[in-house]
C-alpha cells in the first residue's frame, strides 16, 4: 500500500532542477508524479517513478543526494470537497500530514492524491477504515 | 599640537643611536631574564654584546606567535611576577592566548605612545572622549584609556555594544572624540540616523579607529556620516596593545613609534629584510618595553615603510594602513577568525563532509561570514523542518567555535573546490585594496 518516493536534495540555485531532470530524461526515467519543496536556501525536490531504486542510484551516480521513502496515494473523485473528505479522515484519527501534492488522472476524470503522514501505518489504517480508495504503487506506475 | 616634540620630531641620526641604545639594553634584559631569547641566542651564536649597529638586529632570531603561546602564560616576562602591575591577552581563538604583561612603567610607556597618538588626532585635555573600544582582556579599551587620561581627557569608558544608549550619551555629554572599530562606526551612525540625531550637531573633533582593515572608502563614508575626521589607530597585543603607530592629519599612513617599537620589513617566504618602500611582513621589536621584551616578531601584517617628511612636523617614519596578512586569518567584525576554526566545529558533526567554503561580506559596511557546507546523505532529510534544524545546528557549532554569528548555506555534494593544492577555502569579497 505504500509507494516508494524519491527526495533529491537540491541548491536553490539556477538551473539544478534541471539538472536534476536532464539526468531522469538521459536515463529514459518517466515521472509519475512531482512535487518541490523551497525554502530560501535549498530545495526538496521529491518523485514518484517507475522504479525508483534504479533511479536513485542513476541520480546519485550524478551526485544527487537522493533519499526513498514512503507516501500514500488515495484515488479520489475529481470534484469539489474530495481532498476534505480524505483529510477529514486523517484529521479525525489525530494523523499529522507533513505534506501532500496531488494530480489528476485525466482519462477516468479522477485525482490521486499522495499524503505523506507523520505515522504512515496508522495513516494507512485510519484511510482504509475511512472507506478512501488507497492504491498500490502498480496502480500508480501504470498510469 | 604635538605631544612629545623631542621625541617625535627627533633628527634621524640622533634618533638612531638612542634607537641602538635602547636596542642593545632591550637585548641583553631579554637575554639574562627569558630563558626563551637564551636559548634562541645561544643557538644561533650571539650574545648581546654583538649588537654594534641597528642592522645587528637583522642577526637576531625572529619571535612567533607559536613561540609567545608556548611561553603560556607568563614564560615571556623578563621581570619577576611581582613586578607586573597588569596583563591583557589575545583573543585566544587559535588555542592558548598570548599574554601581555605590564610593569608600571610599562604603562606609562603605553600612556606615553597613545598620548602621543590622540594629539596628533588633535584631542586635548578640553575634549569628552567617548571609548567604544572593550574594556577587559582585550587591550583596544585600555590603551586608548590610559592614553587619553594622560592628554587630560575626560574618559567615557562605555565600551563595546549598547549602542543606544551610546548615541543617549554623546549627545548628552557632548562628546567630541570617539574611538571605534570601522564596522561599529558605520553601524552606530546608522542608529543613530534611526533614533533621529543629526550627527552634525554632535560637533565632533575627531575619529580614532582601529582593531580591523578597512578601506580609503570606508573612512571617507565615515567621515561624511560623522561630520568628522577619523584616524587610523594600529597595534597589537605581542607588543603592546594600541599605539605601535597612529595617524596624523596629514591622514596619509601611520606614525610608527619608532623610539619605542622599532619597525622591519621583511619578505615573508624568504625572510630577508626588503628595503624602504617594499610592500613586505612587517616585523615588530620592543625597544623600551621592560615586563615583556619582544624581540623581531612576525606580526604577520602586510605593509610598507616610508620615511617621508610629514607636513605635520613629526620625524617618525610612517606605515602605510595593513591591507592584508601572511596567513589566512580573517578579521571579521574585528573578530580574528582562522579558516581552520570552522573546520574544527565542522568536524564535530557527524555526517558533514569536511569541505567547505568562507564567504566574507561587508553589505552596508557589516560585515556577514557565510559558511557554505556540502550537504551529504547522512544529514539530509525529506523533511524541510529538519534540514533547517541541521543547518542552525551547524550554525550553532561554527558560533560556538570563533564567537561569531555565521550563516550556514548547505550546498549540493561535490561543488565545492577540492583541497588539491591551494583550496579556495575562503571568498573575502571586502575589498581592502584602494588600487
């Protein structure tokens, strides 16, 4: 239930997301799904990719500090109060979010959002008790 | 107005010989009290009687930092501990500090020199004297203290910091000399702006300022904020602490005491004494000081000598304003900072890769020391709040190690220049040359 994530440490500099994505492009690695992180010094910049353990060390061969760890991803509807409800879950467990982004699943007009929750298990427990849609990370990779 | 007539505007060649006198006394009290200058004497085959001309000096051994810090803490004192009526050290930041120690006359002598140098400042004993300089260990309060209550001033001894209060009391007091470090100058007239005081009203007489390098720039900035002009003020701890050589109103290099600390400059890597007018390390010898003799020591400042008839009457030779050093030691808000300082606080952290770059800036003439550190897998986190919370940790340490405030900037692996040869540890983006 839980889908690996690529965190890549970056300068906030001109030109290293680019970088970053050159070597990805160069590896013939597609992004399922992105997300950036700023502050005023360096950036986090963190991807969910087919094969994220080949793609971590293809980054860190080209000196990215590169870190996998876990986020959830939830299906949901693409529609007006969606998100809430997934968050309202959460929010009822007492389950802290450290951050989320989200996409939409063009074909099927749904969105998939990932959450990334201080306690993953419990987070994982309280969604599916919840009744939300949580995927696998083939149904992920696959889209 | 000069202090001392006979003394500063002494005929060169009578001055060489009481120069000659006073070396060959200083040379044989080192001799017979520190083991130290003994051995060193002793090894290289001369004893004091050899000392015929002043270019005998040139035979002589010369005195490190390294070799004042193994005399810790009073190995250098050529008289009896009971006879030393105060000491001061340096900063210490590099390990043991060195410490100075003072005999009475010792301090009339430095009395003497600082006199001397707030006279040609054009201070008098009519003039409120506002000291910012630390008063403590460090000698920058002290010696400009003992100087200006010798002129007759009246002494305000304020110290560093507060800096409120010390726009409250020049103006309250009518303050008319202030000593400070560039930096604090620029950063009180900016308070001052702040707290609504127009520095014209202040009418001030004069500027002394010291302890850091600045720039021919910076005095004119300072000079325009305070409606006044400001002089150079140079010393160092090893010998004395202010007053090795100050600034006439000529404001065209430094009157070096030179009847009391004579001045050579030698080439660093070859160690050779370079002529007059040769830019070159200058070397320091103590001619009258009786606690602590100091014989031929690597200041480590670069500079120049140069024997110019002065407008202002005074014979003293003159050096121009230190524009660099021989080692990488860094003055940052007067703070002595050396590279391998950060390198020790970094190394206290697990994780961190030893490389890392200073970056030293001065925007709105204050100073800002950057750190940057390569980041390493280890320390980084997906979590944005712990990468903050690592980079204040490294902040902490660096702050904990030199006693400043740095901004610490995590950088991606391996863009930092490598230790092949020369790294480029340090980026000084002051500028300090006029040329």
């Amino acid at each position: 239930m839980k889908i690996k994530q690529l965190s890549i440490f970056l300068e906030n500099r001109k030109g290293r997301m680019k970088k970053a994505l050159d070597v990805l492009e160069k590896g013939g690695v597609s992004i399922r799904a992105l997300s950036i992180a700023d502050t005023s010094d360096f950036g986090i910049l963190r991807l969910i990719v087919p094969e994220p353990e080949n793609t971590k060390k293809l980054l860190e061969d080209n000196n990215f500090i590169v870190k996998i760890g876990e986020v959830i991803a939830v299906r949901m509807e693409d529609e007006p109060g969606s998100l809430g409800k997934i968050l309202g879950i959460l929010d009822e467990d007492d389950i802290n979010l450290s951050y989320l982004y989200a996409f939409v699943e063009e074909k099927e007009n749904r969105a998939i959002v990932l959450l990334h929750p201080e306690q993953i298990d419990e987070g994982i427990e309280a969604l599916l008790a919840g009744g939300a849609e949580v995927i696998s990370a083939d149904d992920i990779y696959s889209l | 107005m000069i202090w001392n007539e006979e003394a500063e505007c002494m005929q060169q060649d009578e001055r060489e010989q009481l120069q000659l006198r006073r070396l060959q006394k200083v040379v044989k009290l080192a001799y017979e009290n520190v083991p130290h200058y003994k051995n060193r004497l002793d090894k290289v085959g001369i004893h004091p009687e050899d000392i015929q001309s002043m270019k005998d000096l040139q035979k002589l051994p010369f005195t490190t930092k390294e070799d004042l810090r193994e005399a810790y803490p009073f190995g250098m004192f050529a008289v009896p501990r009971r006879d030393i009526v105060e000491v001061h050290t340096s900063s210490g930041t590099t390990g043991k500090p060195v410490v100075s120690g003072y005999t009475k006359g010792d301090l009339d002598l430095w009395a003497e020199v600082m006199a001397r140098g707030l006279t040609m400042f054009g201070a008098d004993e009519d003039d409120i004297i506002q000291n910012t300089h630390g008063y403590g260990l460090f000698t920058g309060g002290f010696g400009v203290h003992y100087g200006a209550q010798n002129v007759g001033c009246t002494v305000i001894p304020i110290s560093t910091g507060q800096t409120k209060r010390q726009i409250e009391i020049m103006e309250d007091f009518g303050s008319n000399v202030v000593i400070f470090t560039p930096s604090y100058g620029l950063y009180l007239a900016e308070v001052a702006v702040e707290e609504g005081l127009d520095t014209k009203s202040l009418n001030l007489k004069a500027i002394g300022f010291g302890a850091e390098m600045w720039t021919e720039e910076m005095r004119q900035e300072i000079q325009r904020r305070f409606h006044a002009p400001a002089y150079n003020i140079y010393g160092l701890t090893e010998i004395m602490g202010p007053g090795v050589a100050l600034e006439c109103p000529e404001q065209d290099g430094l009157h070096v005491m030179e009847d009391h600390f004579y001045p050579e400059i030698i080439d660093p890597e070859t160690q050779e004494n370079l002529p007059e007018g040769e830019r070159g390390e200058m070397v320091l010898t103590t001619l009258t000081r009786e606690g602590m003799p100091i014989i031929r020591f690597r200041t480590k400042d670069l500079t120049t000598l140069r024997r110019v008839e002065c407008s202002c009457g005074r014979t003293l030779i003159k050096m121009d304003r230190i524009t660099g050093r021989t080692d990488d030691m860094l003055k940052v808000r007067g703070v002595a900072v050396f590279p391998s300082q950060v390198e020790k606080a970094l190394l206290k952290i697990d994780g961190i890769e030893p490389h890392y770059q200073i970056i030293v800036t001065r925007p709105q003439h204050l100073d800002q020391m950057e750190v940057k550190v390569e980041a390493s897998p280890e320390l980084f986190s997906d979590e944005v709040k712990e990468l903050i919370g690592t980079k204040k940790k490294i902040e902490n340490y660096i702050h904990n190690e030199i006693g400043l405030r740095v901004d610490v900037t995590l950088v991606e692996p391996k863009t930092l220049p490598r230790s092949e040869g020369k790294a480029v540890r340090v980026i000084d983006k002051r500028k300090f040359d006029d040329s």
